[in-house]
C-alpha cells in the first residue's frame, strides 16, 4: 500500500501546528535551564531538574486527560456523535477538577515522600523544596488544560491548540527574565511564572471551547444524566486507569534517571539535565506526528474503517522517521553550541559533552515508540499500553541497575535506550490485534 501525495499532506496539515506547539515547551524548559544556568552555582539548575521532575510524577501521571479525551473525542467525531463530543471534554474538565483538590490535599505527604527518596545536596533540596511549594497551585489549571488540548486534538484543530500552547508558554518565558532576572527571585521566580502562565492558558482554552463546540439544536448542556452515563463513564475510568498506570511506569523511568544522575554529584546531575532537554525536544517534535496519527485513527476507528486505519499508519510513520533523521543532523552539527547557550559553567558544559553520544542515538531508537503511542491511545487501547509499559520498566530496571557498574554514567544513558527500544518491541508485537479489529 503506496500512500498518496494527499495523505501526506493531511497528515502534515494536523501534525505541524503540534509540533511547534509542543516545542514550545521544551523550549521553555530550556529558557527555565537556562535563566538559573547563568546563575553563579549549579545547584539552581539541580534544583529547577530535581523540582521539575518531581511534578512529572503528580501532573504527567494525569495525563490520561489529555491522551484519553483526545482518543474518545476522535472516535465520536468519526461516528458523527455530536452530543457525545460536549459530553466528553465536560466529563474531562470534572474529572480533572477532583483531581486537582486530592493533589491539594496529598500535596504535604507527597513533598515528603518525593524528598525522602532523592538523594541531592542539602542546599539543592532546599531550592526544589521552595520550587514545589509554589508550582503545586498551579494543578487545578494544569490538569484542566490537559483535557482542553486533548479535545481540540481529537477534533482535529490542533492550531487552535498551537494557539493555547504558544501564548502559555511564550508568556511564561517572558515571565521566567521578569521574576529571575528582573526581580532576582531565582528558582522560586521559575515556579511561579509557570503557575500564571498556566491559569491564563486556562481561561483562554475554555472561551475558544465555548465558541467552537457543536450545538445540536434543542440540546441541554447540563443534562447530568447524559454527562454521568454508567456506561461512558466506566469506559472513560477504565482507559484512564490503564495510561494513568503506564504513564506513571514512564515517569518512574525518567525520574529514576535524575535520582541516578543525582548520585554522581552535582556536576553529572546538572549535565544530565542540560541534556534532557535534547530528549525533550525530541518528544515533543516527534509526539507532531502521534498526535496526528491519535486524531485520524480514532476517528478511522469511529468509522470502523480498516482502510483508513492503514493509510494513517503508513504515512504519519514516514514522516515521523524522516523527522527523526532530521532530528539527528541538526544534533551532529548544534550540539555543543546548545550546551553552551543553556548554561556557561565549565564543568557542566564538559560533562555534557563526554555523553553527547547517546543524543545522538537517541532519535532513531526512540521514534518508533512515540509513534505508536499515538497509534494505540487513537484506539483507546489502553490494556496494551500498560502492559507493554510494564515490560519495558522491568528491563530497564534490569538495566539501570547493572550497566552503571561497568559504564559508569554512560550506563544511565545505555539502560534509557533500552528502556525506548523496549516500549516499541513491545506495542509493534500488539499492533496486528487493532487492525484485525477494524472491519471495513
């Protein structure tokens, strides 16, 4: 199956706002890197990392919100269901409110347990403390704007979520200079431009949600009844649950990194953190394309067409390797001029350098995962993102705890390679199922 030049194009109308959309945000944990890189002491980047990290597990674990919304949004506009279509973000935006008062009411054993297992210097600990204290007021708004841009990817306008994306994170960079460097307040300057950044986003998502959402006529929008349907609402907590629990295994993943990086010394932690924001970059770039892909195979699967189903799967995954090449020349030849951009202390800049290798690897082994992510969550079949995620986070702990004995480091590096390869073994092994599942 040859796809055509205007498959391409379809896939490439979807994908490119999300992709600078989703730039935008490394970017902005790059401008965070930076703005503290060029402060006298390293410890404010360990700092802004380690606190960084620690909201991955209470904010990216509900990520469901955004990936579930997107897949069950795209499935009822491929069925034509417009009811169903309003009754899905407003589910969404419940979920996550209740959501966000347990975040607030778990925020002080959380903060307890996160820095009970983190092992960084006193003074490093102290910063991230002050940096979690701010950016936890941030929930109600971040979880809310996870289900916002979900919706607009499943409706398919991803530049009204281009929109969203680009105005909250350009106005927390500008925020990030005005607190940090205008008002010296360092890493607690960082958290609270995120935390406004983020409630304006908010407010602005849910007006462009009012004025573009169907009206079928004579319809109730409060009709609870319908909202809280048995039936949808366990196929919503069900699917949810199961990323909510591989999205948690990813985290755990990414988090047991720093923490290892942390106990090589402030000097590998820092590199290691100038470092992520390649890998960030390339999620981001490369989650263009799965975001795509989430949006035409759950509406192919809304249709229940096979045909469809295949086309989106063979075109977005071209483009998406073919970015991935792109992702690894523009590394071989800005690397280091990046490194030097993001902070200008000698020994985090050299240590950076001496593990630039796996940047370089990274892009071809970790392509395949991110696209069939977006393949699977288009589906909603979330059963199989867990379990493949399981898999890979006990070969990876397998890993993480071997290959640092004899690679030092650079076995950190090594055991996160393994752990992407392993996620795309994985959910290719799976991929047949939702294909003999279509019909037409």
């Amino acid at each position: 199956m040859i796809p055509k030049v205007a498959e391409f194009r379809k896939i490439w109308r979807l994908a490119w706002p999300v992709i600078i959309s989703n730039l935008s945000v490394p970017l902005l944990g790059a401008v965070d890197t930076a703005v503290v890189g060029h402060l006298p002491d390293p410890a404010f980047i360990g700092a802004v990392a380690l606190g960084a990290m620690i909201f991955s597990f209470l904010y990216w674990g509900f990520g469901f919100l955004r990936m579930g919304t997107t897949g069950f949004t795209a499935q009822a506009l491929g069925s034509g269901d417009l009811m169903e279509i309003r009754d899905i973000i407003l589910r969404a935006l419940i979920l996550g409110f209740g959501l966000s008062l347990c975040i607030f009411m778990l925020q002080r054993p959380a903060a307890w347990v996160a820095f009970s297992v983190l092992e960084a210097d006193p003074f490093v600990e102290t910063l991230a403390r002050q940096y979690f204290d701010i950016r936890i007021w941030g929930a109600p708004a971040t979880l809310a704007n996870y289900a916002v841009l979900g919706w607009l990817l499943g409706m398919q306008r991803p530049r009204l979520a281009l929109l969203i994306q680009i105005s909250m994170n350009g106005l927390n960079i500008i925020l990030d200079f005005a607190f940090v460097s205008g008002f010296h307040m360092d890493v607690a300057g960082v958290a609270l431009a995120t935390v406004f950044a983020e409630y304006f986003a908010v407010i602005l998502g849910l007006a462009i949600i009012f004025r573009i959402w169907p009206r079928p006529a004579g319809a109730d929008l409060w009709r609870w009844g319908r909202i809280a349907e048995r039936a949808q609402l366990i196929a919503m907590l069900r699917v949810n649950a199961n990323i909510f629990i591989r999205t948690l295994c990813l985290i755990f993943a990414w988090a047991l990194f720093t923490a290892k990086s942390a106990t090589y010394g402030t000097a590998v932690l820092a590199a290691n953190a100038v470092l992520m924001n390649f890998q960030t970059f390339l999620a981001y770039g490369l989650d263009g394309f799965a975001h795509a892909t989430e949006a035409l195979v759950g509406s192919a699967k809304g249709a229940d067409d096979r045909h469809a189903f295949r086309n989106v799967v063979i075109t977005s995954t071209i483009l998406a390797a073919a970015v991935a090449v792109l992702y690894i020349l523009i590394y071989l030849i800005f690397s280091k001029y990046i490194i030097w951009l993001l902070t200008d202390i000698d020994v985090v800049r050299e240590m950076a350098d001496s593990f630039l290798i796996w940047v370089y690897l990274s892009p071809l082994i970790s392509v395949w995962s991110y696209q069939l992510d977006g393949i699977f969550i288009g589906t909603t079949r979330s059963r199989e993102m867990r379990n493949g995620m399981i898999i890979s986070l006990a070969v990876y702990l397998a890993c993480i705890s071997i290959f640092p004995t004899y690679f030092g480091a650079h076995g950190l590096w090594l055991s996160l390679l393994v752990f992407m390869a392993t996620r795309a073994l994985t959910l290719g092994f799976w991929l047949p199922r939702i294909d003999r599942a279509l019909l037409g």
